[in-house]
C-alpha cells in the first residue's frame, strides 16, 4: 500500500459555479500517488456534487485517491472540516477552499519543504482576485517560531495571515493536541484553528511564492442577516481564542 504523505482536504456547499476550477488545480497537482483529496459535501443544493463528480471523472489516474464524503444534512463548514480531518490519512494535511484555485507545483513544494526541514506547519504566499479583475499578490513571511507569530498576530501586523488554505499542517501533531475546529463556528474558523497550531508549533517555514489563488467574493456579506451571523462568529472566535491561550 502506497504512503499518504499528504491530505488535500476540501469542504463545500453550493460552489458549483467556482468547484470545476478548484478540482482541475488539484487533479492537476505534480504530486503523484503520495497525494489523497477528500471532498466533503455540507448536503448543497446546487449541482456542486455533480460538478465535482463529472470533473474527477475526466482525471482517471487519480480515482484511487479521491474520497466523496455526502454529509446527510447542512452542518456548517466547521462540521465539514472536522469530518474531513478524522478522514485524512496523510502524514501532512492541506486545505482548499472550493471556490479557489492553486498552482500546479504548490503541494509538491511545500510538501518536500515540510519534510526537509522537519516542519509542524508550511506556508505559502497568496494571490488575491477581486471582482473588478485586480491582482494583489501577498508575499507572505512567517516566523520560523509559533509564540513570535502570536505576539505579531497580537501586535496586529498579520492578523489578516489566520487562514488555513495557504498552510499545510503535520496531521500527528495537531492530534497530539486535539486540534479541530470550535464547534458551531462557521466564519472565521481559521483563526481559532491557526492560534492553537501556531501555539504549539515547534517549527514554521515559509515558501516564498505565491501559490494558492484566493477568491474575493461581496455580494452576500451585505445582507444584514448574514452580517449578524459573522458577528455573532466573530465574538464566539474571540472568545472561544481567549479561553485557550488563558489557560496556557
């Protein structure tokens, strides 16, 4: 049986206009049979399942290694990340999101970076797409140790880096110290996930390239009711980040 040295994890609801791009970026990844993709479908309504599976289909030499996991009801995105990390059986996992895209070499790069370097967590530069077609590329640099990248998040100079779609993460390690998303925490999950990871990290290292395409998207963040439900997250995240470091 060949070794998972990496776990793309990848969960999504209702992105069927995005998801043929994002699945076509990771069929297309230089890593060979080394690689595993695990989908988690947060029960959408849209056609995301069909995209998905029709896409996959035209890739045959990666049948093996594609799970589709069908969550039977609408759980949340923290639910769906949760799942797909208790299916992952990579020695490192990754994220993507279903509505970006990556490039070609990036899993490849940080994957043999992690392992030369005996890394806890690998990360990446980011090249952000607004709706108006503007470019901002975000040459990223972390701290090769996790309590100074907490002084800076705390210092405000990276807050904006708490994302998990740009990192990759050695999975015993975040078993070691249960870390798995705040339950019922569906925007901003990141952030709680990247503070308790970088707390513990032995060692970062970071790929200084851009490779992970990010997708900026606005039009639903207007309505007044999504508003208060990333508020009501945003508060629950802050509180749920200063239990845990309150109790180190």
């Amino acid at each position: 049986m060949i070794s998972v040295n990496l776990s793309v994890l990848v969960p999504l609801y209702n992105t069927a206009a995005y998801l043929e791009t994002c699945v076509r970026s990771l069929m297309q990844q230089k890593l060979g049979e080394e690689i595993e993709f695990i989908f988690v479908d947060d029960d959408s309504t849209d056609a995301s399942l069909d995209v998905l599976r029709q896409t996959i289909a035209e890739y045959p030499q990666r049948a093996g290694q594609v799970r589709i996991i069908k969550q039977e009801e609408h759980l949340g995105v923290a639910a769906a990340r949760t799942r797909a990390i208790q299916e992952a059986r990579g020695e490192y996992i990754g994220w993507c999101d279903a509505d970006d895209w990556l490039e070609p070499e990036m899993y490849q790069t940080m994957l043999y970076q992690a392992m030369a370097e005996d890394a806890d967590i690998v990360c990446c530069g980011v090249s952000d797409h607004h709706l108006d077609g503007h470019i901002n590329d975000r040459q990223l640099t972390y701290p090769s140790d996790g309590r100074t990248y907490l002084r800076n998040l705390y210092l405000k100079t990276c807050v904006d880096d708490a994302m998990l779609w740009n990192k990759i993460f050695r999975r015993s390690f975040m078993s070691d110290h249960h870390i798995l998303p705040a339950e019922g925490i569906n925007w901003g999950e990141d952030f709680n996930i990247c503070v308790r990871a970088f707390y513990y990290a032995r060692r970062i290292s970071t790929v200084h390239r851009c490779l992970y395409h990010y997708r900026f998207h606005f039009s639903s963040f207007s309505q007044s009711q999504e508003w208060d439900l990333r508020w009501q997250d945003g508060m629950r995240n802050l509180e749920f980040v200063c239990g845990f470091l309150m109790q180190q």
